[in-house]
C-alpha cells in the first residue's frame, strides 16, 4: 500500500501565494474550490479559497487554503525540494527569497551538496539542495 503526502498550506491569500509559487518555481493550479460553491456560505467569505491544488518545481504537488483563523509563523515544517542541477536550484532559492528572509545562504557544504533555507514572503520555510554528486 502506497499513500502520497501533500503539503498543505495555510494562507491568508491562497491565490496571491500560489501565484508566487507558479512564478518562484513554475507550475500550473490545477482546480479551485471555493467556499461559495458549498450550500450556505455567507456572502463575505464566498470568493475565499477553500481547496487549491497546485503544481510547482515539476511534478510536485501543493494544497492551499484561505485560514479564517489568524496564522503563525513556523519553522516547525520545512519544505525541502532537491534539484539535480545547480542552476534551476539557485534560480528557485533566489526567486523564493523575493520578499522572504535568507535563514541560510545557498552554498557548497561540507558534505558535498549545495543548501539554502529561506523563509518566503508567506512565512513558509524552504529548504533549496542541489543534491550531491555521486563520484
């Protein structure tokens, strides 16, 4: 048996956030549902996002949501992405930090791969690699 994980993000503009994603890293939404489309919802929160799926970075895959409950920031969870290649992992570390905060700049580490952590404009922390290369 097999199961597949999905992170899913909390935001107070899911739409706004995903299409900084989709420019950050490429991608495409693959379907929105919003809260108008359930059986009465008040007028006011009709437009919000209930449910957003979201392609990024490939072949990777991110829900969204609009929070009606105020957000905290949290280094609790990382997203991690992994490149094999160098460059599309420092386009991604430098499109993701527009706005963000630098936790750890993209460099050669001691043990042979390349890493960056920021933390985005949104308040969700990545964790950029370019994965080592085997010898």
């Amino acid at each position: 048996m097999g199961a597949k994980l999905n992170p899913y993000i909390m935001s107070e503009d899911a739409r706004t956030q995903a299409e900084f994603y989709k420019r950050a890293l490429g991608g495409d939404t693959l379907s929105i549902m919003t809260f108008g489309q359930m059986p009465d919802t008040p007028e006011a929160v009709k437009d919000k996002v209930m449910h957003m799926v979201l392609t990024v970075a490939g072949a990777n895959t991110l829900f969204l949501t609009d929070s009606f409950e105020p957000l905290n920031v949290s280094r609790d969870i990382s997203l991690a992405l992994t490149y094999d290649n160098e460059a599309e992992a420092r386009e991604a570390y430098s499109n993701l930090s527009e706005g963000g905060a630098i936790k750890f700049p993209f460099d050669l580490q001691p043990w042979g791969a390349y890493y960056g952590e920021i933390m985005d404009k949104f308040g969700v922390t990545w964790q950029i690699v370019k994965q080592q290369d085997n010898k």
